[in-house]
C-alpha cells in the first residue's frame, strides 16, 4: 500500500509545486517586482567601535555616564527608557547619593495616586523608581528605548548610524522614483528601514551637551556615547555574562579534556 | 530483551539486595544504560546524539521550571516580566539564554539523530517502532518549542503564533471555528499565551514519558551500527558503561562547549531581533520568520504560491508541510533495501547528500524572505524533499546493487573475526 500511494502522493506535491513554480516564473518575467526606492538607497549600519564590543570588551563606565548625560538632557524629552531603575544607574558608576540626587532632580515626575481622597498628584523620583514614561503627543510614536539596541540588526551601530545619518534626500533618489519624496513632517534618513522617519535630528551642535569629564561633545561623540549607554540598558549584565563565559569555557575545556583521556582508557583494549 | 552474554547485575551490599528485592531501580537501570546492556563496539560519534538531545530535555526542563517561578503568563506583563528575569532575577539572563538557546542546541543535536538515523536506515526492521517514536517526539518537539517561542510576547511571538494558527484556518469550513477555538479568540491575546503556557510546560514531560518508551522499543533489539550487520557473537559488543558512558561523557563536554560558547558570547545571535520589541497587533513586521529549526518546513509551507485545480495555495502549503514530517513515518515501508547503511550503497549514499543539501536550501529560503528568487529555489527543492522520499527512495532500493558487507561487526573492527573461520555456530563464541 505504501509502495503504491507513497508515489502517488510525491507526484501529487510534486505537480503542484511544478504549477506554483511555472505560475511564478512566468509572472518573475511578464511583471518582475518593481525595485523600490527602500530597496536601492538603504544602508547597513556603520562600523561602530565600543569598548563593550567583542568576547573580551567590557563595558567603558565613563562613556557610559557620557551616554546617560545625552540621554537625560536630550532623548528623554520624547523616550522613555522603562526597563531601567534610578538605582540600576549605580552599575555605570554612580554613587547612592548621586543616583538620589538624579532621580529628585529629574524633570518628569512620579505620579501618585491616593487611594483614600482619590486625588492625583506628583512627586519627585526616588532611587527605586523606574525612570518615567514620557508621554509625547507629537507626530509618530517615540518607541522606549530600553532595548532598542537588541531589537535592531548590530543595533548599536544602528543607533549611532541613525543619529549621524540625516541628510537631504538625494537628488538621484527623486529622480528615479518621483513618488518616493520625503513627505511633510518626516525626515530622509538612509539607515531607516522606510528612509524616512518622524523624528528629526536630535544631535544637531557641537556642544549640545556639555561633558564633565572635559570630552569634547561633537556631535559624533554624543551620537557613539549614547549609543554605547543603550548598549548597556537593553543588557545590563553584558560584562557579568562574558566573565562568567571564560570561566565555564575554562572548566568545560579542562572537564572535556579529562573526559577525552578517559574515553581513550577505557577503550585502549578495544581498538 | 538482550543478548544471552549481557551482564548480569549483582547487588554489592545489603541495602542494594534489600533493595532490589523490593524495588529492583538499580537492576533496571544497569540494564538499560549500564553494564548490563551490551552495545555494538562499533557505534561512531554519529551514535552520541541520543544521549544528548536526552541531556537537552533534562536541561531544558531545569531551567524551564526555574524560570516559569518567576515568568507571568498575561498578555500585559509577559514581557516585561521576561526583562524583569533578564534584569533582577538572580542568574536569570543566563536561565533565560540558557533555555532559548538551549532550544535550538536541542534541535541542532535531534536533526543529526535524524540524519544519522536517514544514513544508516536505522529506520528498518527490527527498529520500526524506535523510528516511528523518534517521530512523535519530534512533532512534540515542534509544538513544544513554537509555543515556547510565543511566551515572550514580542512581535514574532505574536505574529508567529497568527501565522502558525492561521494554518488551521486554511482547512476548509471547520478551519476558522477551529483556529478561533485554538486560540479562545480571532486572534492571539491572553488566553491563546496562557493556553500555550500550560501546554508548554506540559508537553515536555510528554516528550519524556515517549522518551522512555523510544529506549524501551530500543532495548529490544539493541542498538543499530554502522554496517548495519546484526550483533552476531559476544566479540561484537561492548558493555554500555564503561565503554559508551566514557564516549558519551567526551561527546557531552564537546557539546557544552559549543553550546556554552553561543549561549555566553552569541545568545542573540539564533534569535530574531524583532521578539525584543512588544508584541503589538496593529504592527505587522516586514518579515515574519519562525526560528531557524523550522526554516525548512516553513519554505514548503511558502513554496505552494498558486490553486491546485480546486485546492486553494494556502491549504496546499498546509498539507504539504505537515506531509513533509508525515512522510518519516513511512519511512520503513518506502525504503525497501535488505542492507541498511549508507555505507554499502552507493547509489543511495549518493541522493543522502542531495538530500541534506536539498533541506539546507530548503532551511536558507526559509529564513529568506519570501520574494524571488527564494520562493523559485524553494518550488524546486521543496519537490525534490518529496520525489526523494515518495519516488526516488524506493526506486534506488529496487535498482541499487550494495557493496559487500563485512561478515561481522568485529570482522569491520578487527579486519578479521576468528568465529567467522573457526566457528560458524555464533552461540558457542
């Protein structure tokens, strides 16, 4: 029974397949896919060089404060940043009275609620506060930015890439596709997956933010910097996962080791 | 059963004789993968993924249970509590990558099972019923990880789950009240995610409870090998422990460290990176993808673009995705070759490579998104994934003519088996 439908079913499939197959091969010909201005005018991310790249790179605590700054004095005005605690804050190198004093000073407030009067109402941030979700009511949704860099292909070059990469639509792109021009309100931008995204520049002027640490705050390091930060909300655990990985690399190579002299022992009267 | 020559087990003290009397545990389980149970001496590493993807369920039920203590099945925290175990969970973000890359370590190592099952026909009689188990645990693997993928509820968990539920919407008339009762809605929300959390952690013990039966209809022939010729004589087995445990243990050490590798250094690097953003129903993403272990069947499922006469594109992909993983079950009955390994057959050895580069092609298109020239390629070896199995199988088993197989399984070791000259009674070695 097998022996004569196992055939049959294999030709069935295969028919049907050879029917999709001349059907689309014909339609590739007569109406090949209109190539889209997406299509020819993306780019792939830049290289981006960070200190946290690579089995060995840690995570540079300095570019990361850096990196915060940019964030509270620039992005946070339409991102939020949820999955991140004042508190966490302390793992980039901030002291408990400097993680309070960010939290109080903090522009967008905790909001209260008292169950007894029903009243809402405001307070500073403590340390154990998540850091506020922004409510925008602007043109296009801010995503939160939390793991922005691990929702994105090499998502801290993308970061960086996209920060740096405004510029004016391109005379060439227009010219082949008329109907591709950046509408009213959004921005060319060739590292975005459509090209043209809501938000404009953030990181506009030399010297947007000003550095503690003395850094000269062009606009590239500002975009590196707070790229670099966001590499470290979206995995905060980067570095504790890398040491502990040569630590059971180490053990699992000596064990494997161990196992394979083993192995040759007891066989030894085998082969 | 067992060979006549098996050890036989022997209690050392008193508590083990009490308690062989009264629970024989110990005798069971030196029979079943100790020293009681002889094993051919020949089995290569291709024989080490057994007691791998066995070690994979294990770990993947350790870390499972840890981490449903601290994950919220509710469409409106689930993700957030999954970064929560990512954040403030002790060790979580090691259980969490563990676990996910764990999955596809499960995968990796089940496939080679397969494949090494494909080469050496260790589908054939005696061992039909060990193949058609391999199977079912296979498909419980597959339901098993696609809902465990949904549990995130990020976006390719969620349109994962639309899209796969949406399959049973392609059966005609009863498939749209069965989609929607599958999901408990017309489309994934939380009672779709806390029906695929309770499956997803009960399936796995499902898979062990078939696992167990898998190594029983095992024992009663005892393992296959690689020239496929029968354990004759006592000279062509070796005891299971020491000699297997010792190359297990060697096989496990040189699996954790490519899995420890990714699971460390890459865990992102099998995932898609859209299941870090929300699942959100109103945002389709440019290309939805299932992880990469079912890229193949994906690509068949995408392969059938037009109606076949009356049969609707959509419901083809369906049948033939799920024929695709049926058709192994036939497996025994389509490949009718009296000698079982790739080895002595060179007609066969020769379409197993095509084959597995044809699932390779298959598994890139797959992940491909679904514009030309992927769907093309994909038509093309999608019918050679069925003519190999349906047609062309049967015919090489009918046409071939094998090459000599060694008299025995020592005779393949050694270069020569005494018993062979000496003594033709095997019973007597």
């Amino acid at each position: 029974m097998v022996r004569l439908f196992g055939p049959l079913v294999g030709l069935f499939f295969a028919v049907a397949l050879l029917w999709s197959f001349g059907n689309g091969a014909y339609t590739a010909i007569t109406e090949p896919a209109p190539v889209t201005a997406e299509h020819e005018f993306h780019l792939h991310p830049k290289e981006l060089d960070l200190a946290s790249n690579g089995a060995f790179g840690r995570f540079d605590k300095q570019q990361l404060q850096r990196g915060f700054q940019v964030y509270k004095e620039v992005c946070a005005t339409c991102h939020s940043l949820k999955q991140i605690a004042f508190r966490d804050l302390k793992a980039i190198g901030y002291s408990d009275a400097e993680v309070k004093a960010i939290a109080k000073q903090w522009a967008t407030k905790a909001t209260t609620f008292n169950p007894v009067t029903g009243d809402r109402g405001e307070r500073d941030n403590i340390a154990s506060d998540r850091i506020p979700t922004v409510y925008y009511a602007g043109q296009g949704v801010p995503p939160d930015l939390s793991l922005m860099t691990k929702a994105r292909h090499d998502g801290g070059a993308y970061v960086y890439s996209l920060l740096t990469g405004y510029q004016e639509q391109p005379a060439e792109l227009l010219k082949k596709f008329p109907d591709s021009k950046t509408p009213d309100g959004l921005h060319y931008n060739p590292y975005f997956a459509n090209l043209n995204l809501a938000m404009p520049a953030p990181i506009t002027t030399d010297g947007q933010v000003t550095y503690s640490d003395g850094t000269k705050a062009s606009v590239d390091q500002m975009s590196k910097d707070v790229s670099a930060f966001l590499v470290w909300t979206a995995e905060p655990k980067l570095d504790k996962r890398k040491q502990t990985g040569w630590a059971v690399l180490g053990f699992l190579l000596m064990a494997t080791v161990l196992a394979y002299l083993a192995k040759k022992n007891v066989w030894a009267d085998k082969h | 059963m067992s060979f006549p020559w098996a050890n036989e087990y022997k209690p050392g003290n008193g508590l083990t004789q009490w308690l062989d009397e009264k629970l024989p545990l110990p005798r069971f389980v030196y029979n079943a993968v100790g020293a009681g149970y002889p094993v051919p001496r020949n089995l290569n590493y291709m024989w080490n993924f057994g007691v791998l993807a066995g070690f994979c369920l294990v770990l993947q039920i350790v870390t499972g249970v840890v981490l449903a203590m601290h994950y919220a099945a509710n469409a409106g925290v689930a993700f957030d509590s999954v970064e929560h175990i990512m954040r403030d969970v002790n060790w979580g973000w090691m259980l969490r990558y563990a676990h996910a890359n764990g999955a596809s370590a499960f995968f990796v190592v089940v496939y080679l099972h397969i494949f090494r099952g494909f080469f050496y026909s260790s589908y054939k009689a005696p061992r039909e019923m060990i193949w058609l188990l391999g199977v079912v645990i296979f498909l419980l693997m597959m339901a098993t990880a696609f809902m465990g993928y949904v549990l995130p509820w990020g976006q390719m968990s969620f349109w994962g789950a639309k899209v796969i539920t949406g399959l049973f919407g392609a059966i005609p008339l009863i498939g749209v009240p069965i989609q929607e009762w599958l999901l408990g809605g017309f489309a994934p929300d939380n009672a779709a995610l806390n029906r695929f959390f309770s499956l997803h952690f009960l399936l796995p013990f499902v898979i062990a409870g078939v696992i167990i039966l898998h190594i029983w209809a095992l024992h009663i022939p005892g393992s296959s090998n690689p020239t496929g010729v029968e354990v004759k004589t006592k000279s062509d087995t070796v005891p299971f422990h020491p000699y297997y445990t010792a190359k297990d243990g060697f096989g496990l050490g040189v699996f954790l460290l490519i899995y420890c590798a990714v699971l460390f250094f890459g865990p992102n690097a099998l995932g898609h990176p859209d299941n870090y953003i929300p699942a959100n129903p109103l945002s389709t993403p440019a290309h939805i993808v299932p992880e990469w272990y079912f890229w193949p069947f994906y690509a068949i499922l995408r392969a059938f673009t037009s109606d076949f006469f009356f049969i609707p594109a959509k419901l083809m992909g369906v049948l033939a995705m799920f024929s695709a993983i049926l058709v192994w079950f036939f497996l025994p009955w389509l490949d009718t070759s009296p000698v079982r390994s790739g080895h002595y057959r060179p007609l066969f050895r020769k379409f197993f490579y095509l084959l597995v580069i044809d699932i390779l092609v298959l598994g890139y298109c797959g992940g491909a998104p679904a514009a030309e020239p992927f769907v093309m390629i994909s038509q093309l070896a999608s019918m050679y994934y069925f003519l190999h199995f349906l047609v062309i199988l049967p015919l090489v088993s009918s046409i071939e003519k094998p090459e000599p197989l060694p008299f025995s399984i020592t005779e393949a070791v050694l270069g020569k088996d005494e018993s062979a000259v000496l003594n033709a009674n095997p019973a007597a070695a």
